[in-house]
C-alpha cells in the first residue's frame, strides 16, 4: 500500500527536493519512493499507485526505460513453440528492420504515431533485393514489433502496446495467385513424369512443399482417403530439418477417390515410417533439384510458362478447386492449415459465390409456406 510523509521530517538526502515522500513497495518487493511540492499531489499518487496494485495494473516506472533491443531479445530468446526457421525469420526482421529503428529507445517511449510513421517508412524501404518491402514482409516485420510490445506489456514494461489498429499495405494483386483448372493441373502432373503423384497431392490437398516430403508411409491413410500431415521439413542454411508444421497445425487432408487409388503403388509393401515421396536418389527431396530437374520441365511441356507458377502456388489451385466443389471456409482453413478461418476468407474470400439471390430465395420459399399455413381456412370443429 502507497502512504505519504513529511519528506523534510524524514530527512532523505537521496530524493529529489521535495515536501511530500510518497513511499510504497512494488509487485517485486522493492521499496519505491516519489516526492512531490504540494500534499494534494502526493495524496493523488497515493490514490492512484494504490489502486494499481489493487487491479494488478501497476507498473514501474523504471521498468519502462529498458531500451527495445533488450526487450527484444528477451521476447525472442522466450519462443518456445516456434520451429528454427520461423525464430531465424524472426530473428531476420529483428536485425534487419526493428533493431536499427527502435533499439535504443525507450520501451516506454515508443508511442502509436511513431509506429505508424515506421510502417509509412517500411513501405518505400529497400528489401535485399533492392526492391521497396513487399506487403507480406511488411506485415511479418510489424507482426515482430508488436510481439516484442506485447512481451513488454506482459513483463509489466508497458500497460498498452502502441502496435494495435496500424493500417498495413495490402496484398490486392492477384495476379500473384494462379488458380489452375482440373485439365491444366492434370495435363502438368502427366508432364512430371515419376512425380505427377507428388504433384497432384500438392494440388488436390493444398499441403505445404516442406509437408509434402515429410509425408510418411504410416500416415497415408487410403481406407479412409485421407493423409496425416503431423511434420514438416524446413531448409535451415542447406539443411533439413524436421520440425513440426507451420502454426502447429496439425490435420487430416481429404483426397479425391479416384486419386487416392494412384497412392497405392507408392504405400504397397513399404514400412510406416519411410517417406512417401522421396528424391531419385533416396531420401527427402530437395526443393531446388526439384525445380531444376523436374518441376520447370513439367510447366514448359505443359504450356504454363506464362503463369509464373511455383510448386507453392499449388496450394491455391487446391482452394479454388474445393471452393468451386461447395467447401465452405472450415473445410478449406484445415485442408490449408490456416490458423484462422479469417486468414482463409482474406486470402480467398473472392473465390466463394455471391449467394445472396440464392438466399433471398430460401428465405421467400419459407415466408410463403408460413403465410399458407396461416392462411388457411380452419375447419369448424367437427
């Protein structure tokens, strides 16, 4: 509890100038102590620092100077959840973007429309490319900023984080997203040669690349024509790691009938926990053999050379087609492993029908019945 004293009765040299102390003992057990000019002003800190404590709101004043990098390093050195390339990603946009802005400063100082000039900044700030920071990256590098806020206002640094209702760039090309048709995604698979199935799991399944090659025998599922996706490989400078999947999103993938029958001369005879699909020479595939060996290949003798189109990318043709099929958003945010049904509808909110007429038309059928049903003449009692 927060009290006040004569600060010039108790004599303190190591105060400010001051006639009224007011002393209370924090969260941490430490003894604190402000003094103020005037009593009304120190019974008002009185008031306010005790209810704080009360409401467990309160925070140290001291405890606000910590400069970001160290808040920053504290947040990133606590992930426990993340797989190793997501904390170097993290670790990336730390030293690349966050750190040189806001490191020395203040955690305390650091305040909404600076944040927001930092973000209007980001948008013409040069990726290593040379090219200005695309919109993914910007949102990825604000997301790391936030997370160390959030961090300090969970170690009692801060009460609000300044990272909240930013207007971030928004990624409205299109042109970047490649919906393939059933035709075009078969005619690619029968391209690839040994590895049109591999292709037409990523396409009919959305599955991540580093999900794909990490599928094992014992998790496809074809009785029930479904595949366990429960890990997930990620290159860690040249290296494969096998890690857990993106967001912690474990799932079961549904696959077409007729396609999980192709899946049996690649399970038949195999132990549970081989790889399903593996590169020529044994082992998980690599992504840029991958590309160079096979997969370009595969798009020029299909005629899709102008698409741009990356295995990745695959992952959007598997949520057109099961859009255009009647799934709803659920069924598409599991099939993707999208940790939110709202990521799903922001990513692919245009692709679902507009109902509405549809709707209207229900809703009519079921007015009139009920208005029939009213209606009706009644029969006298009998």
């Amino acid at each position: 509890m927060a009290k006040w004293q004569d600060a010039k009765r108790a004599g303190s040299k190591r105060q400010p100038p001051g006639r009224w102390r007011v002393r209370w003992y924090g969260p941490d057990g430490k003894g604190k102590a402000k003094t103020f000019q005037k009593l009304p002003q120190a019974e008002a800190e009185v008031h306010a620092i005790t209810a704080r404590l009360d409401k467990g709101s309160y925070r140290d004043p001291q405890s606000g100077k910590a400069a970001v990098r160290l808040v920053a390093e504290e947040w990133h050195g606590s992930l426990r959840k993340q797989g190793r390339r997501t904390k170097d990603d993290y670790r990336e946009l730390l030293d690349l973007y966050v750190i040189p802005k806001w490191g020395e400063w203040q955690i305390a100082a650091v305040q909404w429309a600076e944040v927001n000039q930092w973000v209007t900044e980001l948008c013409s700030t040069p990726g290593k490319r040379g090219k200005p920071l695309g919109p993914d990256r910007i949102k990825k590098t604000y997301y790391v900023l936030s997370s160390v806020m959030k961090h300090a206002v969970k170690t009692h640094r801060i009460a609000v984080s300044p990272c909240h209702e930013h207007d971030l760039p928004r990624n409205d090309d299109q042109d970047d997203h490649v919906y393939l048709t059933h035709d075009q995604l078969e005619k690619l698979a029968e391209c690839a040669g040994r590895y049109q199935t591999f292709i037409r799991t990523l396409g009919y399944t959305g599955i991540r690349w580093g999900e794909a090659i990490a599928i094992k025998v014992g998790r496809t599922q074809l009785a029930e024509r479904r595949i366990r996706i429960l890990q997930a490989y990620s290159d860690i400078d040249g290296h494969l790691e096998l890690g857990p999947v993106k967001n912690h999103e474990k799932r079961s993938v549904p696959l077409p009938r007729s396609f999980a029958n192709e899946l049996l001369p690649l399970v038949a005879g195999r132990h549970r926990d081989d790889l399903l699909f593996t590169a020529p020479e044994g082992g998980p595939m690599r992504y840029p053999n991958f590309r160079r060996r096979d997969w370009d290949k595969a798009v020029q003798a299909a005629g899709l050379g102008d698409l741009s189109l990356t295995p990745h990318k695959l992952r959007h043709t598997a949520a057109s087609l099961a859009i255009a099929a009647g799934a709803d958003v659920k069924v598409v945010q599991t099939m993707l492993g999208h940790k939110s049904a709202a990521m799903t509808l922001d990513v692919y909110g245009h692709l679902w029908p507009d109902r509405l007429d549809e709707v209207a038309d229900v809703l009519d059928a079921g007015r009139s019945a009920a208005l029939a049903r009213l209606r009706a003449p009644v029969a006298p009692p009998g």
